[in-house]
C-alpha cells in the first residue's frame, strides 16, 4: 500500500463514488469543476492537495490534505488539516481510513508540522482514537432587529481592491485568541472563490454569495460574507474595526431593509465568544453538526485543553 496524490483515474474513480455524498447539488460535471477549480486557485495549488491510499490500482481510501498558517497561544504554528476522508464501499471494515490517516500525521509529524485540525460529522470516537480532541462549538441563529429605514452606513460590494483590508480585519479579529487561522491575501481570495464557485455551479437560483464592505474614507473598515441556499441563509465570515460588531450589525440590518415586506430566514454563524452586534439578537443556539477536532504533533505543544470561547474560527473557513 502506498499513499499517492489523486489525480487521472484515481481522481475519477473518487470523485465518482463521493459525487452524490458531497455534490451538494451538482451535476457530476460540476463537481469535478468545482474540485478542480478549488486546486487552480493560488492558495490551492500551494495548500491543498487530495491523496490515495491505494494497493495497485485499488482505491483503498481518500482525503484532502490542508497545509494551514495558524496561531497558538501568540506564537506562529503550522496545522495538518484532513478533510473529506472516505473509503469506497467495497473496501470499508479493512482499516483503510485509519491506515491512511495515521501515514498522514506522521508525515506531517517527521515535516515539522505542530498540530492537526479536521471537522467531524460522525461524531468524536473515531477520531479519539488517534488522539484527537473534540472542541465542541455552538451554531447560532441570528435575528436582524428591524429599524425604521435604513442605517447611515456607507456600504457596496466587495472587490478585489478590499481583499487586503479585508485580511487585515481578520486578523485583528483574532488578535486576542489562544488559537486562530493566520490567514493571507490568498487565503482570503480561497475562501472567497470557492463560495462563489459552488453557487455559480448549482442549479439557477439554488445559492447566492454577497460580499459587501463598509466604507470608511479610502479603505474597508467591515465586512459581510453571506450565503444563502435552500437550507438558509449563513454568515460564513466578518469582522469589524469596531469590536462590538456595531458597524457589521448595521450592514446586516441594511440588507434586512431591501425587503421589508418580506420574511428574511435567520442567520446561522459560528461566533467569536465576545462578538456580538448590537443589531442582532440570538434566537437559537445548538452544537455544530461539524465537530471541530484537534491534535498535538509535537510533545511541547498543548492543545487538547481549547476551548470554544478561546478560539476564532469562520465557518467559510470549515473544511
């Protein structure tokens, strides 16, 4: 058995088998665009790659595999993510998933990588047994209070040009927690793309993407990322020179004003503990269908003892 990138075949014969898993509602056309449009991107082609197990030319398990800048605790730190592990059927209840898993910790481990983050949907013991740690984290729905007219905020579509003011916000969001992405201009650009790739391949009027800045003299000050789709409507990301979030509430209650006569859905959002816009108010709150996960590569790290309110983490930024 060997682990080898998935490309040619091996990449068909997984992209065929995971197609009605993960498709979201696309076409199998649209899902092999989609997966390699992710890999094209600037930040793709250098951070993200998917892998094979594979004996011969049997596909014995599959995974992507993220190459993460990350902060721990102030200090700069490198994360192994894993995402997307599947094994096809006919070769489930062989320990293929574990095999593969395990090559890729210690290949991270022997490259000098700190630590590795995945997001589960099946719960934490399988992953437990690798020594991963849950942090469990709260969805919340979010209500935009209704204002007479619309809020004196100078707001418009996001741009190109707002991408290093936007990179900056992020960052000053996550100044004060234990553990938060370090993210670049690329990985903005990313995250960004692959919203408007997954829209622009579903189905006419399935998803929709918004990306609106607000403006203060030449540079952004806040910004929105939103997506909504037939499940709801969904803050992946956003951040405000204002800690309160007060700009970022009023954004939201500008856009709650194009529709007045009409029924908005609340928005779901994985929050920092600390934000919370005075425009909104919470009107539900359960765990995260995607639990998030953690492990320690290296002896002197510590990271199994994190918790929801020390980290900041975006669920545009979920993988």
């Amino acid at each position: 058995m060997q682990v080898v990138p998935a490309r040619d075949a091996v990449l068909e014969h997984i992209l065929d088998e995971t197609w009605r898993i993960w498709s979201d509602g696309l076409t199998r056309d649209a899902y092999a665009s989609y997966n390699a449009a992710q890999m094209k991107t600037p930040w793709g082609r250098q951070f993200l790659d998917r892998v094979a197990l594979v004996d011969g030319e049997r596909v014995l398990s599959t995974a992507k595999r993220y190459t993460l800048r990350a902060r721990l605790d102030g200090a700069p730190i490198r994360v192994l993510g894993i995402g997307a592990v599947f094994t096809p059927p006919a070769m489930r209840s062989r320990g293929s998933a574990a095999a593969l898993i395990e090559r890729l910790l210690e290949d991270a481990r022997r490259d000098g990588v700190h630590c590795a983050l995945l997001f589960s949907e099946i719960g934490a013991s399988y992953y437990a047994q690798f020594g991963f740690a849950g942090i469990p984290r709260d969805v919340v729905w979010l209500r935009v209070i209704d204002k007479p007219g619309a809020p004196a905020i100078l707001m418009r579509g996001g741009a190109e040009r707002d991408i290093p003011s936007v990179t900056e916000l992020l960052r000053a969001a996550s100044g004060c927690a234990r553990f938060a992405l370090d993210v670049d201009q690329d990985a903005v650009r990313y995250s960004l793309s692959k919203k408007r790739l997954l829209a622009g391949l579903s189905p006419a009027g399935w998803r929709s993407v918004e990306f609106y800045v607000a403006e203060e003299g030449a540079s952004a000050v806040a910004f929105v990322l939103l997506t909504s789709s037939r499940s709801g409507m969904t803050l992946e990301a956003c951040a405000d020179r204002d800690p309160s979030g007060a700009r970022v509430g009023a954004m939201l209650q500008v856009l709650r004003a194009r529709t007045p006569r009409e029924r908005v859905p609340d928005i779901a959002a994985w929050l920092p503990a600390n934000f919370r816009p005075p425009q909104v108010t919470i009107v539900k709150q359960r765990p995260a269908s995607e639990l998030m996960m953690i492990k320690s590569l290296r002896e002197d790290l510590r990271v199994g003892d994190l918790r929801a309110e020390e980290i900041v983490y975006w669920h545009g930024d979920a993988f």
